[in-house]
C-alpha cells in the first residue's frame, strides 16, 4: 500500500494506537476509581450490529440514525490490479471485521461498525462506458482541489460509533489490499448532536449550527424513486456517491446575526422550521411574502436554491459530517440513483446561493457505491466478473 507523503506510517500508526490503548488503561486507574464504594459513570451500551450483507450495503440508509464517526479513504487501483478479486477479497474482509471474528480487530467489539465500498469512474467506464457512474464529478465555482484530491478509483467509508475503529479497520483493509492500491486521500469526521425532524427520522446539526438533512429520500418509495439504482443489473441496487470536502470561513457567518444567519439557509436556526413557518418536517412555501411584498423565504436562501422542485432534480440523501483537519468544515455526502441530481442543483446554487461564499471546496469525487453482496454473490462481482 503507497501512502501519501502525509500519511502516518504503519509504525507510526502502531505506536499512536499503543499510546492511545494505554492512555485509556490510565484513565481507567485514577485514585478516585480506585477506591472502595466508588464507581465510575456506566458504560454507553454496545450499539447492535449491522448486517454487512445484503441488496444494498450498509452505511448509506442504515443504520438510522448514522453512526457519529466517519473515515473515508480514497485511493487508486495500480495498473496491473484486476478489481474483481480485489472487490471480493474486501467484501470478505469486510463480514469478517463487521462480524468481529477478524483478528486485526485487536479485541476491539465492532459494535454498529459497517464499511461500504465504491468504485470512480475510470473502473466503472472499464466495465461499460454507458454505466452509471462512468462520468466524473465536473468542476464547479469556489473550489481549491489539489490534483490528489480530485477524483479517485476506490472509496471505502467506514462508519461506527466507536471512533476507535476507523484506523484499525482502514489499516487492516489496506493492508490486506497492499500495493495493489495507492491512496490519495482520506478524511475523518463527525455528526453533530441529532435532532428530531418527524417521522421517527433525526438529522444533525452542521459547524454552522444548523440542522442539516432534513430533506431528503426518506420514505421506501421516495428511496426506490431517488436513491437506488434499478438498474442495468450489473449496478442494481447500488448508488451513486457524491464527496465534497469543503473548508466553512466560520468566523464570518458568525459575525452575522441570527436573523442574517436565517436569511442564508432559509430555516430558523434553533428548530430547523422554514422561514415561511409550519414544521421542521414542513416544505419551505417559497411564494409566501410579507405584507409589504418581500419574500419570507430570500430569493437567495440555501433551501431555496437548492430545493428539488425548483432545480428540477431528484432528492439527495445526505450523510454530512463536521471536520477540523485540515480546517474546520464539512465532509459532504450525498447519494442518489442520477448525478445529475448533485450537479444540477450545485449549478443552480453557484449562480446566486448565500451559502456558498462561507466555503471552499478542497476534495470532490464521485462513486458507483457497489450493489450489495453475500457469500454467493461477491463485492463486485456483477460489475467485474
């Protein structure tokens, strides 16, 4: 496995993991923990496992709510690698990491862990140019993206509640990839406190304080209409990945007021409720005006150029998540069964959306996200048998 420059090594990574395993036996070894009649807070419950097999796979609508934790690797296939084998032996991987049965857990509980892969479009254009997934990512406005940073041949997402395991599931998976694959880039990130936004649904709020992913695929047919792809069969049951990492200029939204604030997203900033009123859960009355004839919801309002029914496109499900590596921002994800869906509404929002000054895109890429997998049916093995 070739690393980027920047990149810990693997003795580096050992030597951090032993440090961090030894700093948890301290903590556990106070003096106060240690005497007689005293007993420390009690331990959060297991989070139930996730089945990593399936239609579809795990970590992109299950589990619900998402895990708070999120690594993602982005790398490249070496010339002489064939992606079938590859795919199947990181399928195989992966029910043994999510099953906790692999030793390179190191003890570790997998709890709610899942790992869902992804392939970029020059492997998928390799299986049939016509293909979902097969065109890049386009370039858009506001972006400051390293070559290394654009695009990219694998995605693997790893999720879980236990932000323990994301290194030490990255590190088994490639390692067991070796140099068959070359990273590019990875990110880290995590999900803000959950709020509820109706129908048993929650969604987190972003660096900037507000509720993000409210709208979105929710229901099964909303899912099937937006989300999954139906189809060819080589793809059925997948998705289509959007990553977008994006620096936020955080102290300037903060010098904004709260009414300024609202103005940008078009939401109220403590309940998620349209600034057209009714619910969290309620669609933004974007006709709705003042009695002195201004709109409620700005002309220039987030929800209101990147609302579906105004772009013409299909819904997103998005799993976004807060980072402060390299800056603080945000690691945007959206899935959906048509790109454009993603460029359609970005082009719509680059021509006069309030929210997009307050960012700078640094990593963009787009991916097949692989149909689901089982013992009979490897990862990967409709696409690349």
């Amino acid at each position: 496995m070739h690393r980027a420059d920047h990149h810990p090594s693997r003795r580096r990574f050992l030597d951090a993991t032993g440090a961090m395993v030894a700093a948890g036996l301290t903590a556990g070894c106070t003096a106060d923990s240690a005497r007689p009649g005293r007993h420390g807070p009690p331990a959060a419950p297991t989070p139930k496992p996730v089945m990593a097999t399936g239609r579809h796979q795990a970590g992109i609508t299950h589990p619900q709510p998402a895990q708070p934790h999120l690594l993602a690797v982005v790398a490249d296939l070496d010339a002489t690698a064939a992606p079938g084998p590859l795919l199947a032996e990181l399928g195989q991987a992966i029910r043994t990491l999510t099953a906790g049965t692999d030793p390179r857990l190191l003890g570790l509980p997998p709890g709610d862990l899942t790992v869902t892969v992804g392939v970029g479009p020059r492997l998928v254009r390799r299986a049939g140019a016509s293909l979902p997934g097969a065109v890049d990512l386009p370039r858009f406005s506001r972006e400051r993206i390293a070559p290394r940073a654009r695009g990219g041949d694998l995605l693997i997402q790893i999720c879980a509640s236990d932000a323990l395991l994301l290194p030490v599931v990255a590190a088994a998976l490639l390692d067991h990839a070796g140099d068959r694959v070359h990273e590019r880039w990875r990110q880290s990130g995590r999900r803000g406190t959950n709020v509820p936004v109706g129908k048993g649904l929650t969604a987190p709020r972003n660096p900037l304080g507000f509720i993000d992913g409210i709208v979105g695929p929710h229901t099964t047919a909303e899912q099937e209409r937006d989300l999954w792809l139906a189809g060819p069969p080589a793809v059925a049951g997948g998705t289509l990945a959007v990553l977008r990492r994006m620096e936020l200029d955080l102290p300037r939204f903060a010098a904004l007021s709260v009414a300024e604030q609202e103005a940008v997203f078009g939401r109220r900033r403590a309940s998620g409720v349209p600034l057209s009123g009714g619910t969290v859960a309620s669609n933004p009355e974007l006709g709705a005006k003042t009695p002195d004839g201004r709109y409620l919801v700005p002309v220039d309002a987030h929800v209101r150029r990147a609302n579906p029914t105004v772009v013409g496109a299909g819904l997103m499900l998005r799993r976004s998540y807060s980072t402060d590596d390299p800056a603080p921002g945000l690691l945007f994800i959206s899935f959906q069964n048509d790109l454009r869906t993603f460029t359609a509404t970005l082009t719509h929002m680059d021509v006069s959306d309030a929210l997009l000054p307050f960012t700078t895109t640094t990593a963009g890429a787009t991916f097949l996200i692989l149909p689901g997998f089982d013992r009979q049916r490897p990862l990967g093995s409709r696409l690349f048998d």
